[in-house]
C-alpha cells in the first residue's frame, strides 16, 4: 500500500518521518512532496500513483492544505487524510468534502492500522484516533493509549526526503530523546493535548539512550554531510538528572557533534549546563516571553520568574553557550510600557539571538479566549486569518498597536546594535515601512543561521523558495497599517 505525504515547509517534517518508518517497517510504501519544490506537483502525482495522501498541518498551514486538497480532489479519485497538531484539536474539518480521514493524536500505529487494514480489503471505520467518512455517515473513533515506549518505534526515516537535493546535503539533522510537555502556557496546544490524552498514560516519555545514541551514530555514519544535531524536545532538560549525566557523557565520547536544545529557565543550574557544554551543546533555546511578571505568570502561565531567567541566561553565557531568547509581543494586556519592559530586559541580558515574534492566538487556546473575553479579536477570528509564517502580524486590537509591531521588528537588531530603549522608542514611532521589515527578515536569518549552524546555501536557497510569500506578507502589513 503506497501513500504520498504532500508538505508545504522546506525542512524534514519529523513527525513525517516517524510515520514513514512504522508504515515501511510494516511493507508499506512511503513518498513525500514538498510543494513548493516541485514545478508541477500535479504531474508528479501522477507519476507516484499513490493509493492515499496524507497531510500533516498545524493550524497556519490549514489553508494551503484547503487549497491543495480541493485541487488534488478534483483531479484524482485518492482517499485524503489529514493529522498533526491542527485536526487534533479541529477533527471537525473532515465535514469538508474533500476530507476523507482525520488522525487525532499520535500517528504512528493509527495510520498504520489503516494502511493494514486498506490493503487487507478490511473494514477501517472502527481504529482508535481515526476519524473516518464513509458517504454521509462519520465514524468517530476514540482516542488509544499514548506510545510509552518510545524504544518500541523505529528510527526517524530520513531517506523520505533524500529525493531532494537541498535537503539530502544539507549539514544539520533533527532528533528527539522525549515526547511530551507537562507545562500550561496558555499561547500553546500542550495543554489542551495533555487534557485528550488524560489518564491514557504518561505525559512525559524518554527514549533509552542506547536507542538514542545509536541512532545518532547510524545517521551520521550514513551522511558525513551532518556536523550538527537539533534536539527538537519542546524542553531537553526536563527529567531525571542521572539521564542526562549518563546520555551526556556517552555522547561526548561516542559522538562528539556540537548541538543544540530547548531548556526552560527554571531547569537550568550550573552542574547540568556544564555537563552540557562539555558534551558539545553550542546553543541553548529559552523562552521568556515578557518580562512583566504579570503578563508571563498570569496570562500566558509561563511559571518562571525574572530571578531564574537572569540566572539561567548568567550560567549559559559563562559557559560559553549561544543564548536565544523567545519574547513575544502583544499578549492580552500588554502595552507600550510592559512591550519595551521586555526589550530593556533582552537588551541587559544580551543573548546571542532575540528571537521575537507577535502574538499569534491560535483557535483552541487559553490564550484565544482571553483574547475574546477582552474584546480584543473579531468574533469571526478563524484559521484562515492566521499568518502562515514566522513573520506575522497582530491579530489583537491593542494600544498602541503601531509601535509594539515596529518594536517586534527593530527586536533582534536592537539587541545586536545595543541601540538603547530611549533610542528605541523614537524609532518606533515611524510609520511601519519595508525597511522595518528587512531588517527584521535579515536578522532573522542570521539568527537560525548561528543558533543552529545551518549553512549559508541552505538559509539562501529556502528564503528563495520563499520569496513569493514573503512578498505577498509584506503588503498585507503595509495594507494594515496604512
């Protein structure tokens, strides 16, 4: 049974790549096409006569995938099946009629389940976490067990995206030890993940670290390309400490690759960023999101004080770790005041990257209903209107909603300039203008550049990849503030 994974991004789709490993594992056949690679994807197609396609969206891809699937389903007679984080929390959208299954959850052994049960001519409309139409008719499957054993899974398949001369030759590669987060930022779908998933297991799962250093050595032994790895954990660091110690001190010896992780503040302490360093960890992901207290503790629920973010960022620096820090600007009751609090805080901390970004308040969270509750966002705020990029604008009416976006933009390079917030709130004052927003496009690419050590072609030829719909962003943001 063959089916052709179709992606929109310019990067390996992990959760992807999982779903390819289980399913040709298991005899099955797996392809990928990256959209905007492909010149006619249409004909391509064709050519891989799939028997199913499959998307795996978060919400800001849900319109490219409307479009694309409508197309695809007028063209070809093929099932459609759509997973990942946004049909987990919206699995109503196989109401569309070009929808014919949704994945909820965990994909692995779902998607593999119906791909058996395809191929066999069996009955599919009763797997857990499936979602599936027959006619008019939709049966909705419950939700099974979490994965605990993540040593159970094969590796990650890689070769989906070798096909693709950017991908295959590029000097990084992702991995994960751990699937989970316990946290309840109410900016993020954690929450409401963890609440699906009650009492059907452990929130937080490790992998064994023999599982995990053999498979970092079988992939860099296979591609000498790879000099750098990714932990894509939502927090690496979070567990017991004698698996640090020991994954750690194996892959300094047996490894030996600088990489980097996502920590959370009040995790870090002296003992485990210098077992880091040591081990090769070049940089260090963080995210602080405001530095008014209010704003983080009480709106977005970060439970992290200013205290530990000042110690956390003091340890990685004196360690000599490349720091980037997350803010974002334009929660629900920030103001000019509390927005430039955050830009003082990033500028007397200095991390090596000040990643910023606008509050993008997805539907299904927290966040989105404070958002409603205070009147801030349009009653009729759906997936459609959320930016399909890193690069986004302010949903929210707020205060001085001019200046906290021009402030998000002129972010990182006030940080790198040490232009001072005296400074800072003159400029600010501007129009929003294109220049604006280079600067903050160039700072952004030289930002992932040096965090995580892509080469220069690679961030070259993907932003050429996407020239068009940046092009297209920037004159939606001149059109909403002019």
């Amino acid at each position: 049974m063959k089916i052709l994974f179709i992606q929109q991004d310019v990067f390996k789709n992990y959760g992807i790549m999982m779903l390819s490993a289980i399913l040709k594992k298991n005899g099955h056949e797996c392809d990928i096409l990256i959209d905007c690679l492909e010149k006619d994807l249409t004909c391509k197609i064709k050519s891989i006569k799939p028997y199913i396609i499959g998307f795996s969206i978060t919400t800001t891809r849900y319109s490219w995938m409307i479009d694309l699937a409508k197309m695809v389903k007028s063209k070809f007679k093929i099932p459609i099946l759509v997973g990942g984080p946004h049909p987990t929390f919206f699995p109503e959208i196989i109401n569309e009629d070009f929808i014919d299954i949704v994945c909820i959850g965990e994909g692995e052994y779902a998607i593999l389940e119906l791909l058996d049960k395809l191929e066999n001519g069996e009955d599919i409309n009763n797997i857990k976490n499936l979602w599936v139409k027959e006619g008019r008719k939709i049966f909705r499957n419950q939700i099974r067990n979490l994965i605990e054993d993540l040593d159970s899974l094969p590796y990650a398949d890689r070769d989906l995206y070798k096909k693709y001369t950017l991908l295959r030759n590029q000097n990084t590669d992702v991995f994960m030890a751990s699937r989970g987060c316990p946290y309840n930022c109410t900016f993020c779908f954690n929450k409401r993940y963890n609440n699906l998933y009650r009492g059907k297991g452990k929130i937080l799962r490790r992998r064994s670290i023999l599982s995990l250093i053999n498979e970092i050595k079988r992939i860099v032994s296979n591609n000498r390309n790879v000099n750098y790895l990714i932990f894509l954990d939502d927090t690496f660091i979070l567990g017991p400490r004698n698996w640090f110690i020991e994954f750690l001190t194996k892959y300094k010896h047996e490894i030996g690759l600088p990489f980097s992780i996502t920590a959370r503040a009040d995790l870090v302490d002296e003992e485990i960023i210098k077992i880091l360093k040591e081990a090769g960890c070049n940089s260090i992901r963080m995210g602080i999101e405001s530095a008014n207290p209010y704003l983080r503790e009480k709106v977005l629920k970060k439970e992290i004080t200013n205290k530990q973010i000042e110690y956390a960022t003091k340890v990685i620096k004196n360690n000599k770790i490349k720091l980037q820090l997350y803010n974002i600007l334009g929660t629900p009751g920030e103001t000019l005041d509390t927005a430039l609090e955050t830009y003082e805080l990033s500028y007397k901390l200095h991390p090596h990257y000040a990643w910023c970004s606008l509050m993008q308040p997805y539907p299904g969270t927290e966040i989105m209903e404070i958002a409603k509750e205070q009147k801030l966002i349009r009653e009729d705020y759906g997936f459609e209107d959320l930016d399909n990029s890193y690069f986004s604008t302010l949903p929210l009416n707020i205060t001085n909603k001019k200046e906290i976006v021009n402030l998000q933009k002129l972010f990182q390079f006030g940080n790198v300039f040490r232009i001072p917030k005296s400074l800072i709130k003159i400029l600010i004052k501007l129009p929003y203008n294109r220049i604006f927003e280079l600067i903050f496009k160039i700072n952004y690419a030289i930002g992932i550049k040096r965090m995580d050590n892509l080469s220069w072609n690679y961030v070259f030829r993907v932003s050429m990849h996407s020239k068009g719909y940046f092009r297209k962003q920037e004159s939606l943001n001149a059109a909403r503030f002019s």
